[in-house]
C-alpha cells in the first residue's frame, strides 16, 4: 500500500510508530497489510516473498478441543495457531502406528509440547513424551544461520514446563535439560518413536537432533520441523531441502512454516 508519503518523511521512532497505528487500525478492521515484492536474500540460493494462499479452510475455527487447549498454551509458545492445528492434526495420525514414542527437541515454555501431551492424551495414546531444552537458549549458530548467534529464547525455565504439562493432565512425559543429542541423549537411546518436533532454530542443531532420531523412527513415523522457510531461519530451510535428496524419505513444504519429513519403509529388494 503506499499511501503517497516517503518514508524520508518521517524519522526514526515517528515512522515505525505511524506504521504500527495505521497497521492497528486496519487489523481492527479486518484487514492486513501484507508485502507483495520479494524480500532482501539473505543467501542466494533461498529465495523469499510474504506468502498468500488463496484457501480458506479453517477446521480448527470448530475444533472446541483445540481451541480450549490452544487458549491454555498460546501464552507459552511462539508456534502460531495454524501451525499448533497442524501439529494436533499430525498427532491423530501417528497414533495409527502399531509403536512409539514422541520427542520434542526445543521446548521453550513447553507450549507445543503440553499441547502435544495433551493431545496424546485425548487419543488415549500409549506413549511417553520427551520434553527437550536447554532453558540456556539457542544452541550451535554457525554459518548457515542468518539471524541467530546463539542464547536467544533463554527466558524460560524447566518448571513452567512442568507446570503447563500438569494443568493439561498430561501423565506421560519427562523433561530433559541440556543440548539435545550431545546431554541428555542417552537417556532416550534405547526408546524409538512415532513423532519428533524439531524447533531449535540453527542448521547444526537441527542436523544433530535429525540424525539421531532418525535411525530411531518408526517405519511411518513423522519429523515435523518449525521455522522453514522462515526469514530468519535460513539453516532450518537448508538443512530440510538437504533432506529431499535422500531415498529413504518424503519431504514435504508446508506453506504454513513446517518442514515435514516421512519416513518410509525399507524398499524391498527385487526377486
């Protein structure tokens, strides 16, 4: 929208405050205002534009379950509702595999993960959730990342954690501290699982918790990958293209901000 004024009009905390009134006034109406150019690379080969999909489909607007479960969590997560629905419809279908347990790998303030205890627990799910975070923030940037430098997101703690899990009646869960696999893998190596969470921001980090619960996967079991195609989550969106390259799995882009990874059985050998 451009409204005939340069921004040279204006400066400083005078623009970015006339922004976020004009942007009020129009979202209290309804309305949004959205970029329609591409957006400044910031590495070349991973390109970006704001996305607008023209479906309108909202199943979660009458899921009364969900929308009390997103009402308690909102609060304790960065995860978006359109994301937290895709995550509590994914979970419906890894409780059709015959096995396995779950494991979140960034847990923040443990929104997404009570909200995936208790959906485990409305399916009366035979399965233990594995809560895991550093509560030290954002670990191993590197060079693939764009934005993080590491020990972002360090305002959170263990107890509020277990606190949410308990307010949603989740039974089955343990919460692990410290870097994913590197700390705390031990203690779960020995389990294998339906479904993996990955919200952890940095390619290495990423890559690190990928390739040991990979091995560990059920055949038809899920990893489900936050902030791809996020702008500021360039080592996320690398790391899940990476993956599209390999035989043994089906990736696919979900516009909404998910990566998500299939795991296919083992192919037959020819007779």
């Amino acid at each position: 929208m451009n409204c005939g004024l340069s921004e040279n009009h204006c400066i400083g905390p005078v623009t970015h405050g006339f922004k976020r009134m004009v942007k009020g006034i129009i979202k209290a109406s309804g309305y949004s205002i959205r970029r329609l150019k591409e957006l400044p690379p910031r590495a070349p080969d991973i390109r970006h534009a704001d996305v607008l999909p023209f479906a309108t489909y909202s199943p979660w607007l009458g899921d009364d379950e969900f929308n009390q479960t997103y009402e308690i969590i909102r609060n304790n997560t960065l995860v978006d509702c359109y994301r937290c629905y895709e995550l509590w419809q994914l979970l419906a279908q890894v409780a059709k595999l015959a096995s396995g347990d779950l494991l979140e790998v960034g847990v923040w303030r443990g929104g997404t993960g009570a909200l995936i205890g208790g959906r485990c627990r409305s399916l009366a799910l035979e399965a233990t959730i594995y809560l895991c975070d550093t509560f030290r923030g954002v670990v191993k940037a590197g060079s693939q990342d764009s934005t993080y430098v590491g020990g972002e997101h360090a305002d959170t703690e263990r107890r509020a954690v277990i606190e949410l899990c308990n307010r949603l009646q989740v039974k089955r869960f343990r919460v692990l501290e410290g870097i994913f696999p590197d700390d705390t893998g031990h203690e779960v190596e020995d389990k294998q699982f339906r479904f993996c969470h990955i919200d952890v921001d940095t390619y290495q980090s990423a890559k690190d918790v990928a390739e040991w619960v990979w091995p560990r996967l059920v055949p038809g079991g899920m990893i489900v990958y936050d902030d791809y195609g996020f702008y500021t989550c360039t080592g996320i969106t690398r790391f899940v293209n990476e993956e599209r390259s390999k035989p043994d799995r089906i990736v696919i882009h979900n516009l909404n901000g998910h990566g998500i990874v299939i795991r296919l059985p083992q192919c037959q050998q020819p007779v």
